[in-house]
C-alpha cells in the first residue's frame, strides 16, 4: 500500500506561495517570489532526501503545480530531478484540464479526489510524493489522507502570502520522527500522522 508524502516549503509565518522563482505564483500581488532560493545549499537536497525515508514510485500534484513543473522541469537534461519527473507515473487533481494531459504517464484524478485517492493509496506498491499543491494539500488533510510530511521551514517572515495552514482548516496532529538543519538555517523536519503525546526520534 502507498503512503501519501507530502513535501512543503514554508517561511516562520506558514507562507508556502511561490519559493522558487519571482513569477511562479503571483495571485494577490504576490511580490514576493523566489524567497526560498537564498538559502539554498549543497546539503539541503540529501538531508530532505533522508527524511523522506521511503521510495517514491508516483507523484501527486494539483493543476497549477503540475502546470508550473512541466514547464519548468520536462525534457531537461541539466539535473538529476528531471528524467526521474519525466518516466515517474503522476496523478494530477483537476476540475480544467482536460487527457490527454502534456505529460507523459500523466493520469487525471476524476470524480471525488478523496475518493480516488484513497483508492490509489491501495493500488499503489510504494510511495506517492507530492510537492506545493497548497489546495490538494488541505483536502487531503481535512480527508485524513496525507501519512508522512516532510516541512522545510525558512528563517523568513513575508507577513503576506498563501499559507500552508490557513485558519478554518481542520485540527490535526503529527509525531515528529527527524529534524536536521542546514548550513544556511532551513530546518527540515519530518513528521508522520500521530496522536498528542506520541514521542519522535531527533
């Protein structure tokens, strides 16, 4: 059975809106684009691999990330992500588009999305990783679905900006199992679904 993993970048004040590139997200004159990128460094990508702690055969995104991804990562040859994004099966949550979808071994995700996921979870033999995808994030959230969350949390306050954990979200609660922290101070901390006063390994 695959357990869904979600992987999320957010500041000190829970924004999750666009790390990577000043236009990837600028909905509600988001400004602010690119902010995680300072502070990459060599060791960042090893230890959120660690913390990962699973293989991942399939990938799960919402419309905009797997719109964003496709353009930015499809058909590179420069790095070592894209190939593995290319051949990797992915599931994409959306009530636009439309199959054949640009992708290859892209699926659309029809009908109730908790439904079909819980259905996947079943069906898939190993993990499935899911990046960004703020609003997929909550649904699954609030459906009880995500089993693992790997948090990078950057030493920055925006004030502005889609948060991962908006207010009217449902409560939840996580048993940390690892925490590290990089050169630069993005601590990369993974969690699993537990209940108040379950203990973690650090």
């Amino acid at each position: 059975m695959g357990e869904i993993l979600a992987f999320e970048y957010v500041t000190l004040d829970g924004v999750m809106q666009a790390p990577g590139r000043p236009d990837e997200d600028t909905r509600g004159d988001f400004s602010y684009g690119g902010w995680a990128t300072p502070y990459d460094s060599p060791e960042q990508f090893q230890m959120a691999n660690e913390g990962m702690g699973q293989e991942t055969g399939a990938m799960l995104l919402g419309r905009r990330t797997y719109t964003d991804f496709y353009h930015v990562w499809h058909g590179r040859r420069d790095n070592p992500f894209s190939e593995w994004m290319d051949t990797v099966k992915k599931y994409v949550a959306s009530t636009t588009l439309e199959e054949p979808l640009p992708w290859e071994n892209s699926a659309l995700l029809r009908g109730d999305v908790a439904e079909a996921l819980a259905r996947i979870k079943v069906e898939e033999p190993s993990g499935i990783l899911m990046m960004g995808s703020g609003v997929l994030f909550r649904t699954l959230l609030e459906h009880d679905l995500i089993d693992r969350l790997v948090l990078l949390t950057y030493p920055l306050v925006l004030g502005t900006g889609r948060r991962l954990f908006p207010e009217g979200g449902p409560p939840t609660t996580f048993r940390l199992l690892s925490a590290a922290h990089t050169s630069t101070g993005v601590v990369i901390a993974t969690y699993e679904r537990g209940s108040v006063g379950e203990g973690g390994d650090v």
